[in-house]
C-alpha cells in the first residue's frame, strides 16, 4: 500500500527508446539537438511527480573508474549502482561514510539506486551529524549542462581550492544545472567495531537533551537518533574494538542522568531508511532544524508520526495527506522538503536567494530542458 | 604579474566617492589619504603592492550595504579584505579600488553548546573563535598555521585548511551559514544552524569564492567537543618513497590520523639549525599525530608504530609526555620561519594524489638543479598538500621572476599527475594565469557564469582567480 506517490515508478524507468548515451560527447549532442524537456533517470528509485519529458537515462555511463585504497578516494561514472560501488569498497575494507540511504522501501519502488542519483540528491544517512554529507566527501564532479558544455569541476584530491567549489553546487541540485557524467569521493576505512547504546522511555525533548549531551562530549558517536513510537533513543559508537568499549563505557556514565543505558543491536539501517515509515498511509516530510527547535515543532505539524535522527537536526514526519508542515514551522530556521506526497516538492526560498538560483539554473541551462520544474 | 589598467574614470571621481561613503560611515572608518592607504597595499604575498583608492572599515553589516550600495551605483570596484594574510594575492588592491575591510567587525553573536554551533562577525581571527569557546571544552576544527592573525572572512573566502583538516575536513566542512551582502547592498542569509541547503547549496560555492561573489559578514560555525587528549610521533626515513609508503599504509590500516605531516631532508637541515629540535638527518620525515584518551592513543599508537617499524626507519619517537610532543611540533611549525632565515621563499600549495608523492618528489629536487633555486619541502601528507618552498634572492636581478617560473613548472607537474594548483591558498592573482592549465575554457565559463548571476556588473574583486584574457569581455563589458 503506497497511497500519496505520485507515479508508478515503470513510467521513470527507460523505455526502449529513450535516450540512453553511452559517452559524455553521445550526451553532449543529444542535450544539444534536443528541444527538450528531458527528464534525468539514474535508477528510478525516487521519481519526482511532476517533471515531464523524455526520460535520460544515466545506466550506460556506468562503471568504476579509480579506486585508489591508499589515497582514501574512488571515481565513477554516474550511472554505476551504489551496490557495485560499496562492494568494490568492501573489498578494500573501506565505505561511502556518508550512509546514503536506500529509498526503495519508503517510495515503494524497485531499481537500483546510482551514484549520480545520490549526489543530485545530496544523500546522507546517520552518520552525517558525525563525519558530514554526501556533499562533503565529493571531490570532484563531469556534468554536461543544458547547453551540451562537458564541464568538470573539482578532482580527485582531498583539498582543491583551485577555482570556484562547482562540485558543492551539484550536489543537491537535482539534476537541474546539468547531468552528471562522473564522480569522485573521498572514502573512509570501515570500522573495525560498532555498538549501539539505547535510553527507554524518554519523551521526545528529553530525548534531544541527551542526545546534545552525547554530541557535545568528546567520545565520538556516530549516530544519534530518537524514535518516539519506540520510546527508544540510540547512540552509535564505531572504531576500535578496545576503544568502541571504553566510549560505551564513557557516554553510559554521561547518559547516567537520563537513565540507564542497554546494549542494543541497533538497526541503523532501518533508522537511515525510515522504514517504519514504509506501507504506511500519508504524506512524507524531512524537515531539517536545529537540533533545539525539533521537539516543540514536531508537536505543531500534527504528524502520524516522527523519528529523529541526526541528534534531532533531521525529523521524519509521516503526515495526513495535505498537511502543510511549512505553514507550521512558520518562523523556525530550516527547512523542509516533501519526499513523499503530492504537493510542492522544496520548501520555498527567500526572494533574494530565489533569485540567485533561477538566475544560476538560467546559466547551466538556459533553454530550460533539464528536470524543469524540479525545484521551483 | 599583470594587472588591469586602473580605471582613471573612478579615480578620476575619487573626492566624490568619498564623500558618498563619509556620508554613511563615522569619519574614522574612511581611509582616503594616500599615506595611510598604503598600509593596505599588500596581504601576504608582499611582492606585489598597489595602494587602493581608498580604504573603509565598517563596524555592522548596514554599513557594509551602505558602501556596497554606492559604489554599486557608482560602478567603483571593490576588494573585500579580512587580515591580510592571503598567500596568494586576494586581497592585493587595484588603485581604483574601494578596500573593504571587515577587521572591526569581529564580536561573538551567539554560542550555542547545545545545537554546537558558533555565530561570528567575520572579522574576528580564526584562533579566537576556539578562544571564544574552548573553556566549555569545545573548539572550532580548521587551524591554518595564520589562525593567530587570519579572519573568519579570509577563512570562508579561501576555504581554508590547516593541519588537522584529514579528520576534521576544511573551513567549507565547518561552515554551516553566513550573512552576505551583494554587490548591489541587498543582504541574504544562507544556510544558519540547521544542516543542509533547502535549495541549491549556495553556501558551497560561495566558500572558497575568493571574495568574489559578495561580503560576508557574518557566520555561523560549527564547534566540536575537544578530544580527550592528543599525542604525536615522529619517524625518519632513507627515502621519500618508503615515506610514502608508510602513510599509504597507515590510511590503509583503517587508523584515522588527525594529522600526517612531511618534511625532506633541506627543510629537516633549515629547521634544524633554526630551531634545534632534534631532528634526525635523513632524506624523510613524518609526524603522526593521533586523539583520544590515553589508552586509545596508545592503542592507536602501537599499530602506527608496528606499520613504521616494518619499513626499516632510521628513527622512531613516541612522545611520551606534553614536552616531547611540544619538541616533535617544533621542528614542523619553525619550518616556514627556519627557511626564510636562509633567504626569501615562495611557497607554493598544489595537491597531488598521495601515490604520486615519491615521483613528484623527484622531480622537483631534479628541476631544482636545473633552474639554480633550492626547495625545502614541507607538506600535509595525509591528503597530498604540498608546500614546496622555493628559495630566491628578492635582491638578486630576475631571481623572482626564476623562482615564479620554477613554481609554475611543479603546478603544472601536480596538474599533470592528477592533482591541482592549489589545495588551501586559493588562486588570487598568483596561480590565475595558470588557470588554463588546470581548466578547459568550459570549465572556466561555467565558473564564470556564477560570478556573472552574483556579481553582473564584474565589481567584486574581479582582477582575480580568473586568467585576464578569460575574465576580459567581462570586466570590461
Ligand atoms: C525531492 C527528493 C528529495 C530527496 N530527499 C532525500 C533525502 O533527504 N535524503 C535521502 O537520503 N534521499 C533523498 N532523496 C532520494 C534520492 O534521490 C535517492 O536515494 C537516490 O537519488 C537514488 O538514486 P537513483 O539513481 O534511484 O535516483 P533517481 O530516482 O533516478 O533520481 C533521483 C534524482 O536525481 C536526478 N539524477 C539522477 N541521476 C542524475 C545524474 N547523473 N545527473 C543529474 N541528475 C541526476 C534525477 O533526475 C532525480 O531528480 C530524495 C529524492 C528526491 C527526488
Ligand atoms: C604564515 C602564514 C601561514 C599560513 N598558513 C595557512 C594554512 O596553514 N592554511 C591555509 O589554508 N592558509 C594559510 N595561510 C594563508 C592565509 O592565512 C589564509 O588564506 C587566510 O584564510 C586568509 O585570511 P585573511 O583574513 O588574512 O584574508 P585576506 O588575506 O584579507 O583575504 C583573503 C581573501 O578573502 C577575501 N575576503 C576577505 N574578507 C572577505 C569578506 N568579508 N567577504 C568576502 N571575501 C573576503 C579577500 O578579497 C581575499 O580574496 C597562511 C598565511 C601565512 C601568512
């Protein structure tokens, strides 16, 4: 039962005749002859409603290009599936440290999820509060935008200040200032321990307390989040067997004035994918704040219900169909996007910034032909 | 180094831009006489210097509109300046440009322990917003060796990095807001407390933009709970090879070093005879520092130590208390001061992949012979930043314009290997004409155009980044 998406996702998958170039020039002529509009496909995994137009598919530019272990950093094309790219990692023992989450579940749709997809997304999963976004582990990006330029930005090297940062720009920019051909990360070693520690019974701005506690100290927890179905928060420790031990031991003690802490299997990648959340009737929202301001707005939007993650900084809310989550956080910083549901996909910006970014998609794509209408 | 030709109809008009700007801002923070304007003549790449038309030092984020706004309207350029530090030449004036300097500007707004996040006035030096917190046990992570006197402004403009930025990432990784005033004097805030962009990530492009795209003024930054302790070794090598390899190695192991840093043998020789740290004579050495508690660092510490031993090293030192790692320091953080006793330097900041390091290594020491200029080389191993330092006469006829042409030859062999010409200076006007090498004129369009959506009448800081025939049609238009 997948009641509020807006389309069945076949309809985004590549046809037999769409457009599926097999190189970066191929890509470049097609944009170029196209009157457009051309609707970017990398796996299908979270079609966008309302964009239209022939579907570009990314899956034959597909393919691992470096892995260089030594130097922490991996290139590939964007159409390569995220499961190709962590198995290559996991041979090496190392991961994309930013958890992307896997979104099959809560949109109700099959594929396989690319690397492209991810960044134009600008993906992360738990771990984000600890190590940073999808957005900062991208080195470097190819993209051919609207006019059919191949461009490329950033590299493979972990500091580049040469030039403007491109590769922050399109990561998050939904396939809106160009298509992606190409990208480069900065990868982390996995780890060698995990554990996860859990506090019952707390409501819900208690729960952010603790967790603020736990952030705040210097032991390092890697993920931090409070589903209050559950009454259950969870703290994630990784690293060093001996040294996961002794941090467990340290936020127990600091955690102590919140209760007694329980070790736990802690199902992280339930808490990255929201699958409480899956099946389930209603319109869903990621709403990003400060970490102080969740408890109390997530009381205002009337939600079926919530989970926090990132410490309280990111709340799943799973709302009646038609609620206006943005009208309820009425002065609260941050923002919110619907991720699920039929309605306005970002939340609108400020008129000074609006500008700023029509003006910059008018650039990269001055004929309008890239996933019009995606983002305002 | 070229520059544009001043625009004599701005200077022309000088006593009336004055006068707008004195109408808006206190007499004391208008700079007009051409005695004290040339204190603002260079930043840190003091071999070139042009005093500007005039200099103004705003104290709110009003006043800085109110500037923006009239020289806006007045087609006057502008070139934004924290404190001066700038390796690179971006905040060199043009001499018909207003200096916007935002060093009076630098009280704390807010901190918050809760939600770990700090909210300055740009101008406030980099170490002082560590000072501003560190005695609740928190510090702000990217720490360029100038923190004593760099700015927050300079920080975000450049993207700065420091020493421990392997683990903590650079300024753009800690930078979770700003308020910034457009050229035109319309003020936006981007991003705040919360994380993530809600639109496009404008706050990724506008750090590192080189004071280019408009004036920030104000930032909101993430702070970090200080680790529990922290503990460096030290280790010598015959070869930079084997000292390649033993930092692969390291980074192989899954160990996360805060820091890995690298110096050969002329800057061991150099810091040596300057500051007397007890350095050992070889062709390699590295510093490896690690966090934690006492019984993580140890831990850490012992398969560090396993992977160095394996290489044959011809010297292996664990600090065991605050003294010895202060002495292990030593060396590293005399070394820019220990090269410039033996004669003036250039130093340079191109990244490399890190596998490339014994053969680019090679190869500077070979095109050092053949150019007649020595090269200490002191770097951020850990993600390939190097620092070559090349050694000139300033006295010496044609020896500046030698040693430019010697840095341009090792900037163009990082682009070649994979890497890039600069991975923390930023390009200012030293590596500008240099851009071509790195980019296509793709490349150079694309980033050109955010400049034109931010900036559309080319006002801001416009002499720089971009290669002068590139950025022509542009600023002349
Ligand atoms: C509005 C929206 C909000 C989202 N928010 C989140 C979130 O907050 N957290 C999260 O973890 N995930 C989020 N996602 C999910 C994320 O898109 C998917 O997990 C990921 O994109 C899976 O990859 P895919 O190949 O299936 O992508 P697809 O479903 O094929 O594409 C996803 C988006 O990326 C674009 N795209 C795909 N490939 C390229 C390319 N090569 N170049 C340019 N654009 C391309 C598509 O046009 C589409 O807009 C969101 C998705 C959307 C549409
Ligand atoms: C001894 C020494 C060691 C150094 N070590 C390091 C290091 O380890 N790592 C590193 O990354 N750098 C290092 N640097 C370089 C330099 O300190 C950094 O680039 C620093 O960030 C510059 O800051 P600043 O405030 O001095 O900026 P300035 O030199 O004043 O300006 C730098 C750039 O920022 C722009 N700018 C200034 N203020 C604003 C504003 N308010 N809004 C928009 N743009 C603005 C200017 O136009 C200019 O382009 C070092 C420099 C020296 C002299």
């Amino acid at each position: 039962m997948h009641p509020s998406p807006v389309a069945s996702h076949s309809q985004f998958l590549p046809k037999e005749n769409s457009m599926t170039p097999t190189s970066e020039l191929e890509l470049s002529d097609m944009i170029k002859a196209t009157k457009g509009p051309l609707r970017i496909v990398g796996g299908g995994t979270r079609p966008i409603g309302r964009v239209v137009g022939e579907a570009l598919s990314t899956a034959a530019l597909s393919g691992i290009t470096l892995h260089e272990p030594g130097a922490l950093t991996l290139v590939a094309r964007a159409g390569t599936p995220v499961a190709e790219i962590e198995a290559t990692l996991a041979t090496q023992n190392q991961r994309l440290a930013f958890e992307p989450m896997d979104h099959r579940a809560l949109m109700g749709t099959t594929g396989q999820p690319t690397i492209g997809g991810v960044v134009a997304a600008n993906v992360s999963g738990p771990r984000r509060i600890s190590v940073g976004a999808c957005r900062d582990f991208l080195l470097g990006v190819r993209f051919v935008d609207g006019a059919g330029n191949i461009v490329k930005n950033g590299g493979r090297v972990m500091k580049n200040v040469t030039g403007y940062d491109l590769v922050k720009l399109f990561a998050g920019a939904y396939g809106t200032l160009g298509v992606l051909t190409e990208v480069s990360f900065k990868v982390l070693p996995a780890v060698e321990a995990e554990t996860t520690l859990a506090l019952s019974g707390l409501d819900d701005a208690t729960a952010i307390r603790a967790m603020s506690a736990a952030l705040g100290s210097p032991f390092e927890v890697t993920g931090v989040a409070h589903d209050p179905a559950q009454a259950l928060t969870h703290f994630r420790l990784e690293g060093f067997a001996a040294s996961v031990a002794y941090r467990a031991k340290e936020i127990s003690k600091l955690l102590a004035p919140f209760g007694a802490t329980q070790d736990t299997q802690g199902d992280w990648a339930a808490i990255r994918d929201v699958t409480a959340f899956a099946g389930k009737s209603g319109d869903v929202w990621r709403i990003s704040v400060k970490p102080s301001d969740a408890a109390a707005l997530s009381e205002k939007i009337g939600a079926d219900a919530v989970q926090y993650d990132w410490g309280g900084g990111l709340i799943w809310a799973l709302c009646p169909v038609g609620t206006d989550v943005r009208a309820a956080m009425g002065n609260t910083a941050g923002h919110a996007t619907l991720i699920r549901g039929a309605g306005q996909t970002f939340h609108p910006e400020p008129a000074p910034l609006a500008a700023i970014s029509t003006g910059l998609r008018a650039k990269f794509d001055p004929r309008g032909v890239l996933n019009t209408g995606i983002m305002g | 180094m070229q520059m544009p030709i001043p625009d004599a109809s701005v200077i022309d008009r000088k006593d009336q831009i004055v006068a707008r700007l004195l109408a808006v801002l206190p007499k004391t923070a208008v700079i007009a006489d051409v005695v004290e304007t040339r204190a603002y003549e260079c930043d840190g790449l003091t071999a070139y210097r042009c005093p500007p038309m005039c200099a103004v030092l705003p104290t709110t984020t009003d006043e800085v509109a109110a500037v923006l706004r009239i020289c806006h309207e007045m087609d006057v350029p502008v070139v934004p300046r924290g404190s001066g530090t700038s390796l690179a030449g971006g905040a060199l004036p043009t001499a018909d440009c207003v200096i916007l300097g935002v060093a009076k500007m630098n009280g704390v707004i807010e901190t918050n322990y809760d939600d770990r996040y700090i909210r300055v006035q740009t101008g406030r030096t980099n170490l002082s917003v560590t000072g501003a917190v560190e005695a609740d046990g928190f510090f702000y992570a990217p720490d360029p060796s100038s923190q004593l006197a760099c700015a927050i402004a300079g920080n975000i403009a450049m993207n700065s990095g420091g020493a421990h930025c392997l683990k903590y990432g650079v300024t753009t990784n800690n930078l979770m807001g700003v308020t910034m005033v457009m050229m035109d004097g319309t003020v936006v805030e981007i991003g705040g407390a919360h994380m993530d962009a809600g639109g496009l990530d404008l706050l990724g492009v506008i750090c590192g933009s080189e004071g280019q795209l408009g004036v920030v003024t104000e930032a909101t930054l993430r702070i970090l709970p200080k680790p529990e302790g922290a503990r460096p070794v030290l280790m010598g090598y015959d070869s930079s090879e084997v000292a390649g390899q033993v930092v692969t190695d390291i980074i192989k192991a899954g160990v996360l070093p805060v820091a890995i840093e690298f110096m050969d043998r002329p800057c061991i020789e150099a810091t040596e005879n300057f500051a007397h740290a007890g350095y050992p004579m070889c062709e390699a050495l590295l510093i490896v520092e690690v966090e934690g508690s006492d019984a993580e660092i140890d831990a850490q510490l012992a398969l560090i130590m396993k992977i160095a031993a394996k290489h044959n090293p011809v010297e292996l030192r664990e600090a065991k208390d605050a003294d010895e790692a202060g002495r292990i320091w030593l060396g590293r953080k005399s070394a820019f001061g220990a090269m410039g006793q033996i004669n003036d330097y250039m130093c340079l900041d191109g990244t490399i992949p890190v596998s490339e390091l014994p053969y680019v290594l090679r190869r500077i020491s070979e095109m050092s012979k053949e150019f007649g200029l020595d090269v200490g080389n002191v770097f951020h191993a850990g993600d390939g930043n190097m620092h070559p330092l090349i050694l000139f006469d300033a006295n010496k006829e044609g020896d500046l314009e030698l040693c430019e042409e010697f840095g341009a030859e090792i900037l163009k062999l990082c682009v070649e290997v994979g890497g890039c010409l600069t991975g923390e200076h930023g390009v200012g006007i030293e590596k500008r004409d240099l851009m071509h090498v790195q980019f296509s004129k793709a490349d150079l369009e694309a980033q050109m155009a955010v400049k034109d959506v931010f900036d559309p009448k080319w006002l801001l800081n416009a002499a720089k980044v971009f290669p002068l025939d590139a950025s022509e049609p542009r600023r002349v238009a």
